[in-house]
C-alpha cells in the first residue's frame, strides 16, 4: 500500500490525523491507558506488557467497558512475523449448568442482571498465563499505574461519563455498583474526580499473587457469595479451575493481505467469511457509502450473522465444521442468495442480547512484537452485579442458548458464543496491521468495514475509522446508520427495502496501528468515537 496515494482526512474540518513514531506505539479507548502502555515500552517491557498495564487502567477508567470481572482474548506475533499466539480467555458456565437445571429453575430467558448472566471470568487468568510465556517486565509492575489511579484517583471521561449514564437506572438495582459509579443515581459529571479503593485492593491482591489471589481465597469467596446469594449455580471449585487456553488462529486471503482471528468460541470466523464474500463483490468507483454498497455490506452482514447465531459455540464440546465455512465455493454461494436491487428477509432468527462495550487495545514495541488484545464485560457495566470486592461481573452468559438442540446451548465449563476478536493483517509473512473494533456484535461487521475503507477504497487507518458506520440491528432487523450518510443515500436504500433508522449511540469503536517495514515507521489510529488516541516514541 503506497502511502502517498492514501486518502486523508481534509485538514481545515474536524478530525484527527494518524500518529507516526519510530520505536513503539499504543492505541486504546483511554488516553491515560495509551499513556500507560507507552510508558510501558519505555521502561522496557514488550508489546504484551504494555497491553496488559493499558488493560488494566482501562478496568479502572473506563470500568462499564471492561473489567478484571470480564474476558478476555489475544493475538501476539513474536518479532512481528506471521506464526501467531492466539488466546482464548473466555469464562466458562459453572459445572452445574444445563439447559435441564435452569428448566428446574424455572428460567426460561438468561436475564442481564441475573446470576445466571455470570460465566467465571476468565480475564485475570488470560493476563498471567500470557504474561508468564511471553511478558518481560515483572507482572507486579505492570498493574502499579492502575492501582494508584483507583486509589488516588483520576478525572471522569465525557464518552466513559455518556456510557455510564446510559446504564444509570439499570446499574441503580445494584447497590454496590451505584455506590462505586453513581451519584445520586446519576452519573457523575464530566472531569469529576473518582475514586475506587475497592478495586484497587482487588488489583494490589492480584499484582501481588497473581490469578490465585482472583481465583481462590477472598476474591474468589466474595463472586461465590454475591452469586450464590441470587442464585447462581457457582461454586469455589469452578473458580478454582478457571483456565483459558491457547488456540491455533484462523485466516484468510483479501486482496493482497492475510486476515487472522482466534477461531470459535469467538465470532472472529464470521469476519473471515465476511471477507470472503465481500472479496467476490466488485468495488464501487464512488466509495463506501452508495447506495449499491451499503446495501451489499448489509447483506452480507445479514445472512453471516445469521449463521454465526446458528452455528458457533465452543468447540470443545460441539462438533462443527468451520474451515468449511471459509471455501470460496461457500462464499460465492451465499453471495448468490443475495438480490442486489432489494433487501431479503434475515434468513433464520436466533435472538440475541444487545451488545454494547468491550475495549481494544493495540500495541507494537521496538523490537515489533504486536499485540492485539481485547477485553469485555460485554454490555456495560455487564451484569451490573458488583462484589463488596470492587470486582464488576460480566454477562457473557446471555449468550448462551436454553434450547437443548442448539450448538451454543448452556453446558457444564462450557464457553459461549463470544463477540470479541483481537485480529492481524500479515504480508509476505510479517505482520502489516494490528487492529480491532469494538461493540459487541458489531464487531466482524466492523472489522470488515474498516478493511474495506482502507483497502479497497485506500482511506488511511484513521479516516477508515472516522468514516460513517451502519450495522443490522439483530433484535428489530432496522438498519442503524450514523450522521454522515446522506439523506440520498438512506432514501435509496429505503427503497430498496432497508428500514433505515439513525444511530441513537455512535457505533462501536476501533484502533489500529500499521507497520511500514522498510521505513520503519510505525502509524496509529484511534477511534473518535472514545475517548482514547495513539501516541508513540
């Protein structure tokens, strides 16, 4: 990719350019996060370090996105070459959970806010693991800046502030996370100071002891009690035997670039197939956002996120065949069952719980070990439940399906279907892109219009992420669609079928970092949607 043909950004509008730097180069969701990894890479820690010191200030300032109560899951290229460690971080049911169980139960629907939303969150365990094969720095080090903000304090975000009063009514059910992230009821205000002394004993305990200190003892005693007292089928030995595993990555060919995504449980393989159909679909001289465009983006995103609902689930316990979901002859085929002049009908209905925030945080060191590394609570806030610990508990469960004769159905230590995915770009076997999107189910169709902008329509990778976005909503089938799109546009595809609506929240979010190796520059993007940037040295 020639930079110098890159379309930018108009630099007498709004907006922000990429960053260049030579030796290293973080983005995240939180300026003081980026920060963070940056001053990571300075002391001498690698790529991964970094990653996991942003994660953990991202837990403490922008605690609805992420949390050491949620999962989490990995991409890392040693040296920047194209054999990758992949990580799948992602919690697990209790031992005790069936479909039959919560039948008993007289659960028919796995609510946000119920113990039964709670896997055993599988984030602390994925740090450690990580850390001990591939961190430099000492484990300990790495969560000293999140520690002392939690406990000294730091100045509330506008995005993380919007965030929090989006969840206020609901997070006011639970009276230890209205205590921790509410005033009054509401949100604090733009630029107040907060403080979480909880959570910064919950962090010491871990830098201390590392994951014991999360799944055994106190910590651990704590999420069983605040579980078990609303329900759940928890226990201490689950917590006890949490563990994440690494995994093969999963790719695929566009255009000049290889795409790699850790495979199911997560919905990374519903990118690659995105890509693959997309990858058959001529590129329309006028960009993204025409009308014949959009509507083949929507499509496509219409009929795989469908699949994704029916078939992805973890594979540890089901048997499914997914490199047969990336041939081209699939591909092509499905792109067949699309009409270009109409929109068709979603072609199964398998419901699913509204995304919302995860954070993605992107990191290449000096030595061009690459990072993408991603963590989530799943909705903000996730379940809303928050122990007398400080830790705030995901609700990851409500992926899981209660129909026994679906892939994805609940099962003892079994994984959900999982939105998050860390994903690479390599060439001539190094890596040239480390990215990732955030937003839930967004995810895979962002991935793929991120790419799209940026290769095909040859944006740079922070107007790629500046663009208007659009995505299916999975539960009404309307299509949300940011200012920005023209209204000549949406009447367009108002006529062809599309329940067009605008986007009453912004649509996900992004970062990404590309390696040019023969300058040895290294650039980053960040999404405006957060509150975040790119900053290198």
């Amino acid at each position: 990719m020639d930079n110098n043909t890159l379309k930018r950004r108009p630099l007498d509008g709004p907006g922000r350019s990429p960053v260049h730097a030579l030796n290293g180069m973080a983005a995240t969701s939180h300026i003081l996060a980026t920060q963070t990894a940056v001053d990571v890479l300075k002391a001498g820690g690698n790529a991964l370090d970094a990653a996991i010191a942003a994660c953990a200030m991202q837990c403490v300032v922008e605690p609805g996105s992420t949390g050491i109560g949620g999962d989490c899951f990995a991409l890392y290229a040693p040296g920047g070459g194209d054999q990758l460690v992949a990580f799948n971080g992602s919690g697990r049911a209790p031992a005790a959970a069936t479909a039959d169980a919560f039948k008993q139960l007289g659960v028919s629907h796995i609510e946000r806010g119920s113990a039964h939303a709670v896997v055993v969150p599988g984030a602390v365990d994925a740090w450690c693991q990580l850390h001990k094969d591939h961190g430099k720095l000492p484990f300990a080090t790495l969560l000293q800046a999140a520690i002392t903000t939690a406990r000294n304090g730091y100045g509330l975000s506008q995005r993380v502030q919007f965030d929090t009063q989006q969840q206020a009514d609901f997070i006011s059910q639970f009276p230890n996370t209205a205590d921790a992230f509410l005033e009054n009821g509401q949100a604090p205000a733009v630029g107040s100071v907060r403080k979480l002394p909880k959570l910064a004993d919950a962090l010491e305990a871990i830098a201390t002891e590392g994951r014991d200190a999360f799944y055994r003892g106190p910590l651990a005693n704590d999420m069983v009690e605040e579980l078990t007292a609303r329900g759940g089928l928890h226990t201490l030995e689950d917590f006890a035997n949490a563990a994440g595993n690494y995994v093969a990555s999963m790719h695929t060919d566009y255009r000049d670039y290889r795409l790699h995504e850790c495979p199911p449980n997560g919905q990374g393989i519903i990118a690659l197939l995105m890509m693959n159909m997309l990858r058959e679909v001529p590129v329309d001289p006028h960009g993204p956002l025409t009308v014949a465009r959009m509507h083949w983006e929507i499509e496509i995103c219409r009929i795989t996120y469908a699949l994704r609902d029916a078939w992805v689930a973890d594979p540890d316990q089901v048997n499914v065949d997914y490199e047969a979901l990336l041939s081209t002859e699939f591909a092509v085929d499905l792109l067949g069952k699309i009409d270009p002049l109409k929109a068709t009908e979603r072609p199964s209905d398998f419901p699913q719980p509204k995304h919302k925030d995860t954070v993605y945080i992107t990191v290449v060191d000096k030595d061009r070990n690459a990072c993408s590394f991603i963590n989530t609570l799943f909705n903000s806030y996730g379940s809303g439940i928050t122990t007398k610990s400080g830790v705030t508990l995901t609700n990851r469960g409500q992926s899981f399906s209660l129909d026994p004769s679906h892939p994805n159905v609940i099962a003892p230590n079994k994984r959900p279907m999982h939105t998050i995915i860390p994903a690479m770009l390599t060439q001539q076997g190094r890596v040239s892109h480390c990215f990732g999107v955030m937003g839930g189910h967004y995810q895979a169709m962002g991935q793929q219009q991120f790419l799209s902008r940026h290769i095909d329509f040859n944006y740079d990778i922070q107007h790629a992420q500046d663009l208007p976005r659009f995505m299916l909503d999975l539960d009404t089938h309307h299509i949300d669609v940011e200012a920005g799109v023209s209204e000549s546009v949406c009447e367009g595809l108002r006529a062809m079928g599309h329940n067009i609506v605008t986007a009453d929240t912004p649509i996900g979010g992004s970062q990404a970092i590309q390696i040019d190796w023969e300058q040895g520059v290294l650039t980053g993007g960040s999404d405006p949607r957060k509150d975040g940037g790119a900053l290198g040295y």
